[in-house]
C-alpha cells in the first residue's frame, strides 16, 4: 500500500537509456509481477505483461533459423540473478519446443576448430547473459571469427553498437529536439548546467554522477569510466513519497510487451532500486 498508483503521466515521456544486451530483472517483469497481480487482484485487474507468452512465440519463430539441434544458455557461474534470469529464458525456449542445454561461460571450450560443452558437443547457437565488451576483452572472443560453424550468438554482436550509451549523443544529433529524447553529447556538457555524467558502457548505475547548477548533487561508485562518459540533460523523474521512479519497456521479438517500475530513495536508479509491479485500472 505503500507504492504510488499511477495514473496519469503529464510530463513528456524520454529516453533515458537502451540496454541491448542483458536482460535481467525479465524474471520479475514477466513472471514475479504477474503472480503478485493474481494472487492481489485474481482476474479483476490488468496488466501491460505479455513477457512470457512472448518470449515462447518468439522461440517457436527463431527455433527453424538455428543451425544445430542444441540451443546453449550461458552466465557467469557468481551470479544468482543472472542464472535465475538465463534459466527462466531457457525455460520458455523449452516450452517452444527447442532441445537446450546450461553452461557457464567459464566451461565454454574450443578445439581449434569450433566451440564445444563439456561433453564436447559442438556449440551451433548459444544465448549468452555476458556482456560482448567483456568478451571483446578475452582471447577467447579471438576465436569467434575462426568458428568454422560460425556459431548464432544471441544477442548478436551488433547489439554492442545499441548497448553503448554513445547511441543516445549520436540519436541526439541526428535528431535533435526530438520529443521522445533528452540533449546528449560526447566529451563535455556543452552550455548545460543541469545533467547526468554516466560512462559508456556502465549498469545498474554505477560510477554516475547527477549535476545541477555546475555541482555534483548526486554520484555512485563502481569500476566503470575509463571508456569515456555521455553527458544526458538532467531528466524530472515522476517523484511522490515513496521514491523516484522510471519505467522500463521490454521489447521481444520487436514490439513492446511489458512494463517495469523501478523506484529509489535517491535519484539514480542503481541494482538497489525496487522494483514496483503495476496494474491498469
């Protein structure tokens, strides 16, 4: 009862970023809220949540483009949250009727002619919860253009070129004063007083820093920002007494299909942030 109900939004909707690349807090959005609703509401209430049933026709539509009859899933072996979220994504890829398989990065071998599992079964099409700039800082991204399969990566390189908040000066300057996007540049924040400092290739918040009139009202820590930094115009993020809160819009298969709330005691949204489940009255 504590969390706001919103129901009208008067303020212009932005852009604040695009994550391209890894997909956590899906578990919530498509499953943890969904439940929360039933379980309060029964059928009475709605939701803007058609995650799940999505992610399985989105399968059922990429499993005839797969190029072997074994799907790998992979994270990193520390993270809970990230196994939590690549084992819900396998899951629906089961129900769409594909033969999958977990590995953890670290187990991911080469044999000098292509990837292979532990059982030394040849990776064909792998979905990965791993960040490509950190593979691109491996030796074992080296042997990705010397795959003789020349395996599906999912999400695909390309999603680094999105993944990179240098998208949003570029999308800036190419189309400036647009409603949907705030002012953003590269290397300095120009004439503007009020801004946010975030480092290229930075999440969940981290090594952020919030300026208004020329001062640092608000920063975080981390280990990002040798890559550079975007300076964004300072966002009005929608604010009552419980916290300051952004949406955030998942995109599956190409349309929108589900909406999170992520709401902070402070005005960056960090991995601290809450999450809020929604309904529509």
């Amino acid at each position: 009862e504590n969390h706001p109900i919103v129901k009208e939004y008067r303020s212009q909707i932005k852009l604040l970023e695009f994550n391209a690349d890894t997909p956590t807090s899906l578990f919530e959005c498509g499953v943890v809220q969904w439940l929360w609703m039933e379980n309060y509401f029964g059928e009475t209430k709605d939701q803007f949540n058609s995650v799940h049933d999505k992610l399985i026709e989105t399968w059922k539509m990429l499993k005839p483009y797969l190029k072997g009859q074994t799907l790998h899933f992979s994270c990193v072996r520390e993270s809970l949250e990230d196994l939590t979220n690549i084992e819900y994504i396998r899951d629906c890829a089961i129900q769409a009727g594909i033969n999958t398989k977990l590995i953890y990065v670290d187990e991911i071998g080469w044999n000098n002619v292509n990837f292979v599992d532990l059982e030394e079964e040849p990776i064909t099409d792998i979905f990965k919860l791993y960040p490509w700039e950190w593979m691109m800082n491996e030796l074992f991204a080296y042997n990705i253009k010397n795959d003789e399969i020349n395996a599906n990566w999912i999400e695909p390189a390309w999603k680094m070129i999105l993944a990179n908040k240098a998208i949003l000066a570029i999308l800036w300057e190419l189309y400036p004063n647009h409603p949907l996007l705030l002012e953003t540049y590269l290397d300095s924040p120009k004439e503007m007083k009020n801004y946010v400092k975030k480092p290229l290739l930075s999440r969940e918040g981290a090594n952020v820093e919030v300026v208004k009139n020329g001062e640092i009202s608000e920063k975080t820590s981390g280990e990002y920002g040798e890559e550079g930094f975007v300076y964004q115009a300072l966002a009005d993020l929608h604010h009552e007494k419980s916290g300051y809160s952004i949406i955030g819009s998942w995109i599956i298969g190409q349309e929108a299909c589900g909406i999170t709330f992520r709401e902070s005691d402070q005005f960056i949204t960090t991995d601290k942030s809450r999450f809020v489940p929604h309904i529509i009255e």
